[in-house]
C-alpha cells in the first residue's frame, strides 16, 4: 500500500502531530508500505519515507500567512480561489499514486484555510486517493481561536464533517468533543491513540532489540529477570519451577530471562546447563525459559556486557533470584535502582541489602506458595498493572500493526 501524510510540518520539526508521522511512517515502511509525506516544513527524516516539502500545505508561508491575515479578518482574500487550486493541484502532483492519504489537523483547525478548502474539494469530487482524517484539534472548540473564525465557508468547514471522509481522533474525550462538534454519532468516529516505542525509550541497542524480538517479549504477560552465571550454587531450577507455577496459577504468558554464561571455573557447569534445558523441557516451558548464552547467531554463545544487561533490566517487570548462597547478591540493588520487586530466597545478605523491602522464601517453600505470593503481590501493584497496559495497548507497533492498517485498508 502507498500511504501519504499531510501536515503542516514534519519531522525533524518537534511536536506531538510530527511525532506521530515519524513513528506511523518509520513503522509502515517497515512492514512494506510505502510512505510519502507532504508538509510546508521538515525534511527528509528517514530512510525509504518520500518527502515533499510543499509551502502550500504549511502555516508559515508568506502567501499562507497573508491570507490567513485576511481571513481572520472575516474576509476572503480576492485570490482564495487561485490559491486553492494551486494548492489542490499541487497536493494532486505530490500524493496522485497513494492509495489512501492521512490528513493531520487540517479538518478542524484553521492553520490554513487554503489547505483545508482543497482537500474538501478533492473529497467533495472524489478526486485522488481518499482521505482519512486525523483529528488532534478542534479549533471551533477553542475559545482562543474564536476570533479568527467566522460565518460561512471556509471557517465553517472546520465544523461540518465532509463526504467521503473517515474520521479518526486520539482520545476518546477528543471522540466526544468532535461528536459533539460535527453532529455525528460517537461510532462513526474512530480512536486511535499515539503510543510509545518501549525500545527507543529503554536505549536498547541492537543485540537486545534482537533478543526482545526474538523471544516475542512485547506480546508477554510478564517478564521475570535472572541476571547470574549458571552455577549450581544461583539455583536456577527453582526458579525454573517458581515460573512454570506461575503461568499454570496465573494463565499468564510469564518469562524468565537467564543472562550469564555457565560459570568459567567449574567443567560441570555446562552439564548444569544441560539439565536446566531438560528441565525447562519437561515443565513445558520451552518458550518461556530464555538463555541469553544460547542465543547467538548460528547457535554460537552471547555475552552481555554492562550496558547490555541493564537494558534487560529495563525490560523486565520484576526480578526471580532463587539462590542457594550468596555473598551478598548486587542484583538486588540493581533491581532497586530500576524500580524492580524482588522475589528472592530467603537469605541473610538479602536482608542486609534489601531490608524488609523484597519477598523473601525459604528454600524449601512449595512452588505453588511462591508463586501465589508472586502473583498476588504483581497483581496489586499499580506500577507493573499500568506498564503491561502500556506494553499491551500503547506501543506504536502494535497500534500501526492492529488499528491504523486495518482502517487504512478499509478507507
């Protein structure tokens, strides 16, 4: 599919709207599309995105500017006409091949009132690829701009909503709000929220994307951290239980990422690893069980730096340290400094290092009482509760992958 944009500005001009068009077009062209955008002011921003800087489309041209001046004035600058048809020509050049075209703002904000009333026209005719219109603004809603609006078209045109035209706002207050505005029922108005990019805001670099990727963590329920070498003396099995009792309690997509390589000291350790991967075999969790030592290209073995393994606590929702001894165990201040509850064995350094601040188990404990706890304490817990519906609803992938493609398709 060929997808146009059209704004006002684009990226790298910073703001909320040009945000949205690089993570909708980064994402797009990413899956196959292609993207063209058209704006008065940016640049090219990426890789494989056309742009078209078109002064027209934009609110800071002189020729916008002065009619803009005339129009909030009341009056209807003596050229409107040639200037709109210049404008609905040049749109026509720029974005003839598209399949569908997203127009950001222009259908309820008078920012420039030449661009508006040529995309109406273009809709009204039928003319070029169809437009589906994203709403961020309304500016007949807005006391401030009051002033600058008058009877009649075009300042009317930012109220009445047009033939041929899908509707789409960022909220579900902003659904009401264009309802309300354009007389139509709250249904013929689709939402569709802007998101965030869990990678990006976490800084991962390549290796973890991959990982993160690979392992399909953003589609997970939860996602346990195990940062230790695989020694017998880290207990890793427990924690292998403790999980597989969480998802048959929980029904959850739980998992748990082991970070370290088997210890360098002691030959049997790579037979401990053996037996954690018949282990994990035999409790059915295969896929939920993650060894980032396995996980090189070509089956080689991956080692995480600092950095690196930082980032993994980023993207972990709580940390699983089932040891049977420890020195002391500065995992648990890491999981501190990145906000992480601890689920840990009951030993006397964690007391020393956490305080009365982690749960704690005796080693003995039955699985099925650790993971009760576990679950109990994550579900109660506002902070991980509003990160997984983050995780879930808001990222910017899932949201061009599961609402803006199937409306675009649909346009």
């Amino acid at each position: 599919m060929h997808i146009g944009m059209v704004h006002y500005a684009a990226p790298p001009v910073v703001g909320g709207v040009e945000l949205t068009i690089y993570h909708h077009a980064r994402i797009l062209t990413g899956l196959g599309h292609r993207v063209t955008v058209v704006a008065g002011q940016g640049g090219k921003f990426l890789p494989g995105v056309v742009f078209r800087q078109e002064p027209l489309a934009g609110s800071r041209s002189e020729i916008v500017l002065e009619a803009g001046r005339v129009l909030a004035s009341g009056r209807i600058p003596d050229n409107f006409d040639t200037l709109v048809e210049q404008t609905r020509r040049a749109l026509l050049h720029h974005l003839h091949t598209c399949d569908v075209v997203i127009g950001h703002n222009l259908f309820t904000l008078h920012k420039n009132l030449l661009l508006t009333t040529a995309v109406y026209r273009l809709a009204v005719e039928k003319v070029g690829p169809p437009w589906v219109a994203w709403h961020h603004d309304f500016a007949w809603l807005r006391p401030q701009y009051q002033p600058d609006l008058h009877p009649g078209e075009p300042w009317e045109l930012l109220k009445r909503p047009w033939p041929n035209v899908r509707h789409v706002t960022v909220s579900e207050a902003q659904r009401q709000d264009l309802a309300r505005l354009y007389r139509l029922p709250e249904e013929d108005i689709a939402v569709i929220p802007p998101g965030v990019d869990p990678a990006e805001f976490y800084r991962l670099n390549s290796k973890v994307r991959r990982l993160a990727d690979q392992w399909d963590l953003r589609h997970s329920d939860c996602v346990f951290l195990l940062p230790a070498r695989i020694t017998r003396r880290k207990n890793i099995e427990l924690g292998l239980q403790w999980l597989a009792e969480i998802r048959r309690q929980s029904g959850w997509d739980a998992r748990l990422i082991v970070t370290g390589p088997p210890g360098p000291h002691n030959p049997a350790n790579a037979a401990y690893l053996d037996s954690l991967l018949t282990m994990r075999k035999e409790l059915g969790i295969e896929q939920a069980v993650h060894f980032v030592y396995q996980a090189g290209p070509d089956e080689t073995p991956l080692l995480l730096d600092d950095a690196e393994l930082g980032m993994f606590y980023q993207l972990a929702d709580a940390l699983l340290f089932p040891s049977r001894q420890e020195g002391f165990g500065i995992p648990v201040l890491e999981a501190g400094l990145a906000r992480l509850p601890v689920f840990a064995t009951d030993l006397p350094p964690f007391h020393q290092s956490a305080g009365s601040h982690a749960w704690l188990f005796p080693l003995d404990a039955p699985p099925a009482e650790v993971a009760k706890t576990i679950i109990s304490v994550l579900q109660s817990d506002r902070a991980f509760l509003l990160r997984r519906r983050v995780l879930t609803r808001f990222t910017w992938q899932g949201i061009v992958e599961t609402r803006i493609l199937p409306l675009l398709t649909a346009a």
